[in-house]
C-alpha cells in the first residue's frame, strides 16, 4: 500500500504538541461532566464505560475509549436487526450507522446529543493513538471501504471531532467521509484546525449528534 507523507512543521510535529496543551486545559471541564455522566449510566444499571478496537495512525489497532450509550448486547442486537430489516441493512451499509438506531438507551441519546460520550477519549489522545481533529477512527472490519484514501487515513492520528463532522455531520455515508478525510490531510495547517475547533463547538451547541 502507498504511503501518505505529511508535510510541514505543524503536521508533522506541532499538532501533537497543541493536542497535549489543548487537552490539559479541558481536562478540568471534561472530569466533572464525565464523573456525573458515569453516575447517570450507573443509575441506570448500565456499565458506564465501553471499548473498542479501531485503527489508528499507521494501521495501529488501539482501543477507544467512550461512555457507554448503548445495551450491552449492541452488537448482537445489530446483527438481528439488519437480518429483520433489509431498509436498516441498507442504511447501515451506506453510512455504517442507524439515525434511529434502536439499541441506543435513554442516557445514551442525550450524551450522543451533546457529544459527552465522546470526552473519555481525550485519554487517547494524550497516550497519543488519537488527536482533538483527523479523521474519525474507523473500525477494523471498515478498512475496505476507505478505498485510495486508505493512505491519507492511515498518516493520520485519528481524531474526537473533524472535518467532516462538522460540515456533513450525520449526514455523509462512509464514501463522502473518506473524501472529506483526504481533504483535511490536503489542507492540514494551524489556521485551519483552529477553523475547526470553533466549527465544533458550534456543533456541539447544537446538539445534532446520533
């Protein structure tokens, strides 16, 4: 497979290095809302954390960090629900996610909502398998579908928010999210991450996560 190179200082170096700093001023913020959302989630009789595999910069596999907002047997339910529901399976199959995805609990929706399921990750990036922005961390049975942009993806710390999450949002399958990861590597620079913490917080406010 051909590899992507990154160019410039901030691609290669000072991203990682704004990543650290951005991170240890949220963290303050970011530990009390995620303590009061792991009580929400045990009130509920739910485990409050979830894992997963995903891939990472250079095809590393590490495992992502996220609040728990579905039953856990999500997995199962999935397959379930794409063999009863050939309108589900298409829409699963294009976007690899459900808009009214019905293994999703009721603390679960609010914290997609607003995106505090997303916050324990900031973990993953200050052990440095993810960044604050890149491209969003695919599973590994997604690899196929990343097409000639594979090697964009994978020169890339994968990141919480990005591109195309707050432009296309929920509303890109996973082929236009590939294109939009390749145009963020092409357009990578400090101005432009900056841009884009503040498209994210606009996103956030709004609260159009699922």
């Amino acid at each position: 497979m051909p590899r992507y190179f990154l160019r410039g200082a901030y691609a290669r170096f000072g991203k990682r290095m704004v990543d650290i700093a951005f991170v240890l001023l949220l963290l303050p913020i970011a530990i009390p809302v995620v303590a009061f959302s792991v009580i929400a989630l045990l009130a509920t009789g739910a485990s409050p954390f979830y894992v997963q595999p995903r891939i990472g910069r250079r095809g590393k596999v590490f495992q992502i960090l996220k609040l728990r907002t579905m039953h856990p047997d999500a997995d199962a339910r999935l397959k379930h629900i794409l063999e009863a529901d050939s309108a589900l399976c298409a829409e699963w199959t294009e976007n690899q996610k459900l808009r009214n995805d019905p293994r999703i609990t009721w603390v679960g929706r609010y914290l997609r909502r607003t995106s505090i399921d997303e916050l324990p990750q900031l973990l993953n990036v200050l052990r440095g398998d993810m960044s604050l922005l890149g491209p969003r961390p695919m599973m590994p049975e997604q690899v196929a579908l990343y097409g000639p942009t594979l090697p964009v993806y994978m020169a890339l710390r994968p990141g919480i928010s990005g591109l195309w999450q707050v432009t296309e949002r929920n509303d890109a399958n996973f082929a236009q999210r590939a294109r939009i990861d390749a145009d963020y590597a092409a357009t990578l620079g400090f101005a432009n991450d900056l841009r884009l913490v503040w498209k994210t917080i606009r996103v956030v406010l709004r609260s159009t996560g699922f």
